[in-house]
C-alpha cells in the first residue's frame, strides 16, 4: 500500500444524527465511494482495498442495498449504470420492462379514467425486474473478484442482521401509517414492522433468495425457485409477471451519452432514460447565460434555471421513450445550434408563458444513487429503484423481497400527470415487454481522461435538476463534494405552472423576489446526492447531509 499522507476530517452535520467522513490524499489511486448508508460504503470500500475494481464494488453494494436500505436498493426493481472504465464509457440498461400480458390501456377503468393506486401498489404495479441481471452483465464484462464474494456481504447482513438506522425507522413506520390510513392491502407489515430503530432486523426469506444467486448467478433470480415463488406470487396476486417474462428479461450494453461542454467530457444515460437527453439540454441551455456568472442560488439564476427547466420538459414530455420501440431523436435534441436557440427564447427578466412552451424540434420519491471511483481511475455512476419509497409496497412472499411499482413511470393515459407530475405522450405509453422513461441519471463527467465528477441522486423527475446542479456547483462554482451536496437546489418541471420546488436554506430575499416576478413558491426538498469530485488535493466524496449517506476516500494504494 503506498499510503502517503492521511487526513480525516469527520464533519458533523448539525441537525442529524450522521457523521460524514471524508479522508483525503493528494496522489493518484486512491479510492472512492459515497452511498446511500454506510453498509453499503464499508462493503464497497472492502471490496475496493481488497483489490476489486469498481465494478465489482458497484455489484457489492447494490446487493447490500437491497438489504439495508429496503425502500430504494433492490433485486425486485431495476437501474441504469454509467461507467468510465480504462477511460470508455459504457452504459448498463437494467431497467425494469412491462410484462408480455401488459398493454396500453391495462390502468384505465371503464369510463377510460386512470385508476388512482393500480400502477402504484400492489403486484399488478410492478415490471419484471432488471437488477440481478444487471449486476450480473457488469460482472460478467468487468468484474475481477468472484461473484459469489460480491454477493456474500448481502447474504450476511440478511441472514445476521443489521442494526436499523433511526432515519430508515422513521420511514418504515411513517410508511405503515400511509398504508393503513388509506386501506390498502399489504404483506409490508409482516415484513418490515419489527425494523425498528436500533432493534437487529433480520430477513430471512431474503437471504435464501440472495444464497440462490450467489451460487446460481443470474439463474438465481430468472430460473428455478424464484422464478417459480415470483409467478406464483403474481397469479395469486393480481401481478402479470410470468416465469417466461422473467427468463426473457435482458439486460442491455447501451452507448451512453457523451457531450462536451466547456472542456469538459459529460457521460450519461441515454434512453430509456429522460435523464441524460435532459441534463445536457440543461447544462448547455445555462451556457450562455453561465458567461457573466450569476450569483449561486439568486433570484437571477433561480429564474434561469426555471425557464431552461421548462423547455427541457416540454421536449421531455414529447419525444423520450425506450428507444427500442419509439424513434428517440436524441442527436437532435443535444445538439449545441439547437441548444443555443432554445436558450436564446428565455428572457432573463420574466417568466414565460408555460402555454407557448412546445417542444421544440423541428419548430416519497425515491431511488437511490452511489459512485465509486477505484485506484484506477475507474468511475462508476448507479442509480437503481423500486420507483417509490418501499416500490409497490408488497412483499414477495418465500422470496422476502419489495417489488417495484415501475409500471407508474409509463404514461397511463396520454397526458395525464403520473406520480411525479410528469406528463408524457404516446411515446412511453404502456406496450409489452417495453421499458418505461426514466429519469435516473447517474453521471461521469470526464477531464480529458480524468474522472473530473462522479455524480447522481434519487428524486423521480427532481433527478435531473440535482443532477444539473450538482454539476454546475462543483464545476462552475467551485465548490467542495459536500458544499455541491447541501447547497439548496431549485426543481422546475414547466407544471405545475410557474411553480419552483425549492430547499430550504434559499435567501429570504431571492424567495421575495421570485414571488415579485410571479413564481409559486414550493418548499419541498427533494433528492439525495452521493458524488465524488477531483481536486487538486485529491477525490473529494461526499453524501447529502439530510440522508444517511457516508462517503469514504481511501489513501492511494
Ligand atoms: N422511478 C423513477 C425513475 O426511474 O425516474
């Protein structure tokens, strides 16, 4: 181990509970991670001082997620990962895909209305799930340790136990309370009630299912006996998922989105993701207006954000879907002359009216993120859901995992808000064996070769604006991993109408002014970012200080 120089800072957030380590080493190859919580940043941070790449961490901790941070990281939902390995980008597609039996109007009563909890809750709320498979393909391209001691610190924490954090306590009951109040039917309390703060929660089921897949691998999940407790559990649920759709799931090998912007090298996830088409527009609609550098977080540069947002959603609305089956104009979409167009529309003065905003061409949120970087400079970006908090709410029962409830993310009926508010058109509309838009957007940006910024964040259609902000705080505005992490950010999503979604912590008198140029203001906060940055004194990590993230830097080895 060539360990030079060490410094811990320990910073304590005031507020919460969490302490956030951050180690830093002025040399190359050092390591990385900043995570959702620190079962999973002390499993990936062994793997990597083991000698894993990131890859191989990446797999370590989306397994234990799906053990300790039950309400986002999974092997019943699905996820993109973005990666930058021996300076290539790639792109794993693990998204969840709609059943062979699905089809468009499956959440439509019969006066044609959405039906307000199918696509949400239940069985019948869930796409065949993408994870197992994803984490095998990444194994099977990348990986170097063996898969079977990826997997094992999962079926540790499942089969002993973990000590349950207050934050995910908290959430498990407030959760219970929703569930019950709303009279919803739910194996969830059978489950998960006795995860209570500091208590051992166990999970029994669940550690046989992750034994199957550390001995079969991707069989594991889509063959044999889970397969077989999965389409049991549907046909006796109400759920379409098949054991033949679970044997025909594939995970794809995707070319990610690759942009320049001001010297940079941005890598990010292209369709079936919103995600990575919306951050570039974003990032290069700002361009301009980036020139005389507005004050961080002014009313100024709030409204700038706002009326870029609103185009990116507009376009957003109109062309995105899984490129397998809709025509996804991605190059046109990116395209700096088009960029710089749109931007050239806003008026840096006052608001535009949302009506006029067309697309352009051609005239309890969750999810949950981590990147890692390796002593190799390798870079991983994982984004990886179950859509809402704890998925569709139901367990697999003999299996012990949540299913997703992805199936919201489609558009039930064309123009009709889903969950997140978003409105989409014929282009994510629910067929078989289609996966539905996305906004997971994990995200590399590059310096030459050099991993400049490893970022992303949970957040339903918010992901994109942390995921832009995250950017333009670090890169633009110089700020430290954990000050880009904090700092208020600002969502705008063109509905509801002229209304910003802010954090706490904004200027009284930037909120005054937004309200004087006709904004609505929404003090919700929203998202939770894991990102890693390079400085001239080496990796900087760090985790939003509201979650219970931990980000570890490790000396250069
Ligand atoms: N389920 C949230 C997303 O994929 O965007």
């Amino acid at each position: 181990m060539r360990s030079i120089f060490i410094a811990v800072l320990i910073l304590v957030c005031t507020g919460c509970a969490r302490q956030i380590e951050t180690v830093t080493i002025p040399s190359a190859g050092q390591q990385a991670v900043a995570m959702p919580d620190t079962f999973s940043a002390d499993a990936a941070m062994a793997v990597l001082a083991e000698g894993g790449n990131a890859v191989d961490a990446a797999i370590t901790a989306q397994f234990v997620l799906a053990v300790t941070y039950p309400e986002a990281g999974n092997i019943g939902g699905g996820g993109f990962m973005t990666l930058s390995i021996n300076g290539q980008a790639d792109f794993l597609d693990y998204r969840e895909m709609a059943p062979g039996a699905a089809h468009r109007d499956m959440y439509l009563d019969e006066q044609g209305h959405v039906h307000p909890y199918e696509s949400l809750f239940g069985a019948k709320a869930s796409g065949v799930p993408g994870t197992v498979a994803g984490m095998w393909e990444a194994h099977q391209k990348y990986g170097s340790l063996p898969w079977s001691r990826l997997v094992q610190p999962a079926v540790d924490l499942a089969e002993q136990g973990f000590v349950v954090p207050e934050h995910l306590a908290g959430r498990i009951s407030r959760y219970l309370a929703r569930v019950q109040k709303q009279g919803l039917f739910s194996n969830f309390g059978d489950y998960f009630a006795h995860a209570t703060a500091n208590s051992v929660f166990s999970q029994p089921e669940l550690a046989e299912t992750l034994k199957r897949i550390r001995d079969q691998g991707r069989n594991g999940f889509y063959d044999g006996e889970t397969a077989r407790i999965i389409s049991s559990y549907m046909q006796q649920n109400g759920g379409l998922i098949t054991a033949q759709d679970l044997a025909s799931y594939e995970a794809k090998w995707r070319t990610p989105i690759t942009h320049t912007w001001r010297g940079y090298t941005v890598i990010t996830a292209p369709p079936p993701s919103s995600g990575g088409v919306a951050v570039v527009q974003w990032l290069g609609m700002m361009e301009p207006w980036l020139e005389s550098l507005p004050e961080h977080n002014s009313s100024q540069y709030i409204h700038l954000l706002s009326e870029v947002g609103k185009r990116v959603f507009a376009d957003r609305a109109e062309y995105l879907g899984d490129p397998d089956f809709v025509e996804v104009p991605v190059q046109a979409l990116t395209e700096p002359a088009y960029l710089a167009k749109r931007s050239s529309e806003v008026n840096p003065d006052a608001i535009s009216v949302t009506e006029d905003i067309a697309p352009g061409l051609y005239e309890s949120e969750d999810t949950t993120h981590f990147s890692i970087v390796d002593r190799w400079g390798n870079a991983v970006a994982n984004t990886t859901t179950i859509n809402l908090s704890f998925g569709a709410g139901v367990v697999v029962s003999g299996a012990g995992f949540l299913l997703n409830d992805e199936m919201d993310d489609f558009s039930a009926k064309a123009g009709v808000p889903n969950f997140f508010g978003a409105i989409g058109g014929t282009a994510n509309e629910i067929q078989p064996f289609k996966r539905m838009l996305s906004s997971m957007t994990p995200t590399i940006v590059l310096k030459g070769r050099d991993v400049a910024l490893v970022t992303g964040s949970p957040g339903g259609t918010t992901i994109i604006s942390s995921v832009t902000q995250s950017v333009l705080n670090t890169l633009v505005y110089d700020m430290t991993a954990q000050a880009a992490a904090d700092a208020p950010r600002v969502h705008h999503q063109l509905w509801p109408k002229d209304t910003i979604r802010h954090h706490s912590g904004l200027d009284a008198s930037t909120l005054e002014e937004l309200e004087r140029l006709g904004y609505t203001l929404d003090n919700r906060s929203f998202g939770d970012l894991h990102l890693i940055t390079a400085t001239v004194d080496g990796m900087d990590a760090a985790s939003q200080s509201s979650g219970r993230g931990k980000a570890i830097v490790n000396p250069a080895q």
